[in-house]
C-alpha cells in the first residue's frame, strides 16, 4: 500500500518520521525483532525464533509494498529507528475481508513518547482507506500501557484468551482480544 512519508511533533518535543517500510529496511527489521523480543515478554516470539534470512525478509517486504491491502509503517526519531506498525487483512476470504489485524511494537528506550499513538494513528487511518471495516489485536493482558493506548484511540476489549503465551519459566500470560470498528 501507497503510503506519503510524515512527520510528526512528540509529547517531548522531538520530531519522528513515519515511512513506509522497504526492501533495504530488512536486515534492520531482523535485529529490530530479535532485540525487541528480547526487550519484553509481550511479544509474540522468542528471540532466538527470528530465523528470517535478510533475503526472505526482503522478499516479504517487497510483497508488502505492492499489497493494496497491507501497510508496515517504520518511525524514526532524530535518525534512529524506532520501532514499527503495521495491518494485514485477516482472511481474504468474502466473509472475513472486511477485518484486519494490527501489530505494533517498539525498541523500550522509545516508550512513553507518543510515537505508538502516532503510529497507530497512521495505521488505522491507512486501514479504513485499504476498505477495512475493522481493526482487531491481541495484548497481553498485563500490558496496561498498551492495552490504555488502544482504549484511548477506541478499542474495546471482547474477550480473553486464557493462557495464551507459555513462557520458558512455565508461567502463563492471557490475552484481550480488542476490535475497533471503522465505519
């Protein structure tokens, strides 16, 4: 999907640039899960489970330039990236295509800036312009940040899904299950 670089002002008064995500971006894009899986048990993988090569990550990246209904936004803060945004049709099947899932994370020296609102912001926008009538995500149940987040930007939570990661350490984490209507 098209998308028009931005750039937008930060609660702390820094700048951030939002762009669409490239083929180039993919070695950055393999480190930049392997570190941010690392950095929280909120995401959905294991660092040593990004097993990606650069080139099959530029292949996907490629895909998802020219796929109308997909968007990965990239954001930028003073030239260092900072974490990534992005929606995918959930099935493309005639009774599913109106849904889309979104994912979203950040390298953790980057939260509390208002670079998720932002990207979020630009991702939902995006997906109700690709026809999408409603936007789902899962959060770990104990992320009360992000879970505020995406209350305040309009999601509401439909369900849980118990026990839904097992960490190493053999302890559980559930799920909300959080949809927000477009039209």
């Amino acid at each position: 999907m098209n998308y028009q670089e931005k750039t937008v002002l930060l609660k702390n008064g820094r700048t951030c640039l939002l762009r669409r995500a490239e083929e180039a971006d993919a070695e950055m894009m393999l480190e930049y899960l392997k570190t941010t899986s690392a950095q929280t048990p909120y995401m959905i993988r294991e660092p040593e489970e990004v097993r990606t090569d650069p080139e099959e990550e530029r292949a996907f990246l490629r895909r998802a330039a020219e796929d109308p209904r997909f968007l990965m936004l990239l954001a930028f803060v003073d030239g260092a990236f900072a974490g990534s945004c992005s929606f995918a049709g959930v099935s493309e099947r005639s009774r599913m295509r109106h849904r889309c899932t979104v994912g979203i994370s950040l390298y953790r020296a980057f939260w509390g800036m208002g670079i998720g609102a932002a990207l979020m912001g630009e991702i939902l926008a995006g997906a109700k312009a690709a026809g999408y009538e409603q936007v789902e995500l899962d959060v770990v149940s104990t992320n009360e940040r992000a879970a505020g987040l995406y209350r305040k930007l309009g999601f509401e939570t439909t369900g849980t899904i118990p026990h839904a990661f097992r960490y190493k350490d053999g302890t559980y984490a559930d799920f909300l299950f959080m949809v927000k209507k477009l039209v």
